[in-house]
C-alpha cells in the first residue's frame, strides 16, 4: 500500500507539474522529485520482501495493510509538509513579503 499511495502521489504532482505553469513556478518539481524518490524506495522495499517472503507477500494480512496505508499517507503528508516548507521560505511569488510589509505598515 505505501508504494501503491506515493506512486499515485507522483503521478498526481507529476501531471499537475506538467499542464500547468503556475504550478511549476510554485516549486512543484521537489515536490514531485520527493515522491518519486519515495515511490523508488517503496519499490526497492517491495523487491526485496517479495524476494525474502515470496508467496506470503502476495496475501498481506488486514492489519499489515492498514499500517502500510497510514504509512505510506504519512509519508505523503510529510512530503507536503516539506514542500510547504521550501515554498514559505523561498516564497517565489513574493506573496509572503508582501503580506508582512502591508501588516507592518498598515
């Protein structure tokens, strides 16, 4: 389920970042680059459990499931929470410094 999740996260951040420009512009590329990365790793995981487990990987039970889904949403949200992050600090559009000049001179 966790590569399942990043993979639709990638692919969602990947189209938005693709069609549209504003997009691109609001940093989006690390965003995207972040998820990947993740999907990567999730796959690279899965290899290797299959490798380890084999038939057993194919039928997880309910439990194991459920965590991987609140991890792989966990990564999800984290990967939001960074990207926030980058774009607050960097703030490309200038919307961040433009608020903070008005609140103080106003």
């Amino acid at each position: 389920m966790t590569l399942l999740i990043t993979c639709l996260a990638a692919v969602i951040t990947t189209v938005i970042w693709y069609t549209n420009e504003k997009a691109r512009s609001l940093k989006i590329g690390t965003l995207c680059l972040m998820f990947w990365g993740a999907s990567l790793m999730w796959l690279v995981d899965a290899v290797a459990e299959y490798l380890e487990l084999r038939a057993e990987f194919i039928t997880p039970a309910a439990a194991d499931m459920l965590n991987d889904s609140y991890l792989g949403l966990s990564v999800v949200a984290l990967g939001l929470i960074i990207w926030l992050a980058i774009v607050l600090i960097q703030d490309p559009n200038g919307t961040v410094h433009k608020t903070l000049l008005k609140k103080h001179n106003g």
